[in-house]
C-alpha cells in the first residue's frame, strides 16, 4: 500500500487527499440541485408542497409568457426590456460588469504603485465593500427619493425625472450604481494580487529596451492580468445575475424586475414549483456563463488570446 503511494504522482496524489472533501462538497452541492430540479417538475399546489407531476411543463409556460400573470413581469419581453425580467437580469448584468471591472482594475493599478499614505488608501477602497447591503440599501434609496440629493444632481442635468425610483430603467442606472459602489472594491482586491505577482524584472527589461509607460501597460501588465481579470469577471457576473438585496432595499422588485426577484417571489406565495423552475433556470444561465468565462480563461492562459 505504501509502495503504491509513493509511486503516485503529486498531482495524483492531491487528488487522493482531497477526495474526501470532494465527495463531500459533491453531495452537499447537488442534492439542493437535484432536489430542486424534482421539485420543479411538479404543479403548483396551495393545498400541499407541491401538486401533480407536470414534467417541463413549468419550464415551458414561463418562457413562453404564460406565467406572466403569476410572474408579475413577463419572462422574457424585448419589446419593453426594462419590464421584463430576463433582459432587466441580463443588461444589469452586462453594464455592471464592465463598469465593475474597469473601476476595479484602475483602483488595482493605483493601489499598486508606491506612495505615502497606500495604506490608508487601501483600507479606505474597502469600506463600501464592508457596509452591508442593507445600510448600502437605505443610502441610495434616501440619496434618490423626490428631493433626494442625487435626485436633484441628476434630475438637473436630465438623466432621471423627478421619481427615480418608480421608473423601471432609471432604477436599474441606480441598482448598477450601487452595485458599482460596493463591488470594485473586491474586483481591485482581487486584480491587486495578480498585479503583485508580475515580475518586476520584467518591466526592468522593458525600461532598458526604451519602453514606454504605455508599451509596458500594454505588452506586460493587460496580458498578465487578463486571467485575473477574468476571474473577477466571473464573479462578479455570478453575484449580478442573483442580485436581490440590492434591489430589495433600494427600490423593489416590481420596479426593476430580477430572475432572483422571481424566484423569491414565487416561493412566498407557495408556488413551489415555478420558484424551483425559476431557479433551476437560473442556475442553468449562470452555469452556461461559467463555462464561456472558464473556456476564455482557459485560452488565455493556453495563450490562445
């Protein structure tokens, strides 16, 4: 036994060690899924937890629109994408991611250099990140009720109307905001860590080569940093597509309607199985956006990119 150990390879044997845990994640991560799946494939019932076996029944009516009475906003309508929940989900995602990372990768390369007073700097990035979604929550909401003080800020230049928060769109601009607010933070933590991992002699190469500052961001520090970027892209876009708090305590959700909007929605008023469709739907988008974001990871350290 201990001959054959001894012959694994390291990364065998990592795996032996950690098989175990993994077992154990496994099964506490996919009985919740598997759970959840079963139970979206039963009809709605008020009388018990859920009614007779429907198959993708649910499935099929929330997509298609028929849920729509029960959804209180359509699943999916590009007519009016600001009242539909799948295409709100989706654009709040998109804008909040880029405008996340970007922040969050310019606070990286500030927080990188050198200068008196970085420590205080970097504690300070982190205070949004630390406030709570709640208190975060009642910030923006009284910063954007009429006569709010970004009310009036944005109202004067023409962006939002005199009611911020009861018009769909301009919720989601202020939703995105927050969400920027709070989370470029972690994005600068996380792309700070792979921004110290680069190696300085590099840049000393290129300095010695008559780089600019603008070739060695170009050549040295975007490449290097692309894989972390990535992951914190993944992240984030994990966090954007459930976002629920943010919402919840800023406006509500009949204003900026969620796919997690949804599925607390339907689950309070004991519509078990739409809630599990809803978020089995869910979890199939975040899935299906994992693997893209892992595929580009991928490549780009294969160096594909």
């Amino acid at each position: 036994m201990n001959n054959w150990v001894e012959n694994l390879s390291e990364t065998k044997f990592a795996y032996l060690v950690l098989a175990p845990t993994l077992v154990i994640f496994t099964a506490i991560a996919l009985w919740p899924i598997l759970f959840t799946l079963r139970t979206s494939m039963y009809a709605d019932s008020f009388s018990q937890f859920t009614g007779a076996f429907v198959g993708l029944q649910n499935y099929v009516e929330i997509v298609t629109g028929q849920r729509g009475a029960i959804l209180i906003r359509p699943f999916f309508d590009l007519s009016n994408p600001f009242q539909s929940i799948l295409p709100t989900t989706m654009i709040y995602t998109a804008v909040s991611v880029v405008l996340i990372t970007a922040l969050g990768f310019v606070q990286a390369l500030v927080l990188n250099k050198t200068f008196r007073g970085r420590s205080i700097v970097r504690t300070a990035v982190l205070i949004p990140w630390a406030v709570p979604i709640v208190i975060q929550g009642m910030i923006f909401y009284l910063m954007f009720i009429p006569g709010g003080f970004g009310t009036r800020i944005l109202h004067d230049i023409g962006l939002v109307g005199a009611r911020p928060l009861s018009n769909s769109a301009s919720t989601v601009g202020i939703v995105t905001l927050a969400a920027i607010w709070k989370r470029s933070a972690y994005v600068a933590l996380i792309v700070l860590a792979g921004l110290q991992s680069i190696d300085e002699h590099l840049y000393d190469v290129a300095k010695v080569a008559g780089a600019s500052r603008w070739q060695q961001f170009r050549m040295i520090t975007l490449p290097q940093a692309i894989p972390t970027l990535m992951v914190a892209m993944l992240l984030t876009s994990i966090g954007s597509m459930r976002v629920y708090g943010q919402i919840d305590a800023i406006a509500n959700c009949s204003t900026m309607p969620s796919i997690t909007c949804a599925v607390v929605g339907t689950f309070n008023g004991s519509l078990y199985g739409t809630a599990s469709a809803l978020a089995f739907l869910t979890a199939l988008l975040i899935g299906s956006v994992s693997m893209i974001y892992l595929v580009v990871l991928s490549r780009s350290r294969a160096g594909g990119i």
